[in-house]
C-alpha cells in the first residue's frame, strides 16, 4: 500500500507494550502488512539492511511481526518459549536507529508460537540469526529497544565502524 514513516529513537510511542491482535482487527490487517512490507523493502534498499519490522515501529500498536527474508512471514500475538540457557553476544542494528549498533546477548535458540493471517496456530524453532531477529522484534512488542540492553556502557558503535568490530 505504502511505505510508512518508521519511529526513531527517542519517540516516546516506541516504549509502549503493543496490544494484542483480536480477529475483529483481522480486517485491518492485510493493509498493514502491505505498508510493513513496503516499509521493510525500502529500508533495505536504503540501508542495505533490515529483515524483519515489529508493527509498532511504524505506530500500529499491536502485537505484529513481519519478516521477509526469502518469504513473507506474518507473526501475529507471538510469544517466546523455550528460550536456551546457552546465549549468544551479538551486535545488534535497528531500523529506529540506522546508523546505530548496540551489542546485546541473546538467546542462541527459541521457540516462537504465533497465528498466521488466517488466525492458525504455528510454531517455529529458531536458532543462531534467526533466534536473535524474533527476540528483538519480540521486544519492540513490549517496549523494549535494543539500547536498553546493551551490555555495558562501551556496547555501542556507528554502523560505518562495522568492520573494527569484534
């Protein structure tokens, strides 16, 4: 439909918990989809980057996850289950701060539980990327950007510094 401004840091609506998904929002959702889609598609083209877009990040607070990596996946009301103990460090990029890195530690693997646009129940296994892409998209369901989980004060790098990064 549209690409759609995304909240940058420092917008107060990006700390809000989404509300969940009921069927009787199912009609607007297929227009959200396509601005998501659109959204994510253009950041990429600019960025060179960008995977995945929670729903909130263009201001429609409710509990949505788009991903396109080789295929459209839509994520409705998920949730994160069995998350490992085993976690993983990683420098973490977000399209509501572009030129940002933040190193953040996450959970090497998961389960994700959601409904797709036709309200069915799913579940994916994630590892490794995948894992650390749905835990922060994950988090900006529920307020949380990746700054606030920086793990320490030196966790925090320009994106043109990538290459000196460890």
């Amino acid at each position: 439909m549209s690409i759609r401004d995304i909240l940058l840091l420092g917008n107060p609506k990006l700390y809000e918990v989404s509300e969940a998904i009921t069927e009787h929002d199912s009609k607007d959702l297929p227009a959200v989809v396509s601005d998501l889609h659109d959204t994510l598609v253009e950041f990429r083209r600019k960025y060179g980057a960008g995977r995945a877009i929670a729903a909130c990040q263009i201001g429609f607070a409710k509990r949505l996850i788009y991903m396109f990596i080789d295929r459209p996946v839509v994520f409705i009301n998920p949730s994160l289950e069995n998350k490992s103990e085993t976690m993983m460090d990683v420098w973490d990029d977000c399209m509501c701060f572009p030129e940002l890195l933040v190193r953040v530690r996450r959970h090497k693997s998961c389960t994700i539980r959601f409904k797709d646009l036709a309200f069915k129940e799913r579940t994916m296994n994630l590892e490794g990327d995948l894992s650390e892409l749905l835990q922060h998209e994950y988090d900006h369901l529920d307020g949380i950007l990746a700054v606030s989980r920086a793990i320490d004060g030196h966790s925090f790098a320009l994106r043109s510094q990538r290459p000196y990064l460890k």
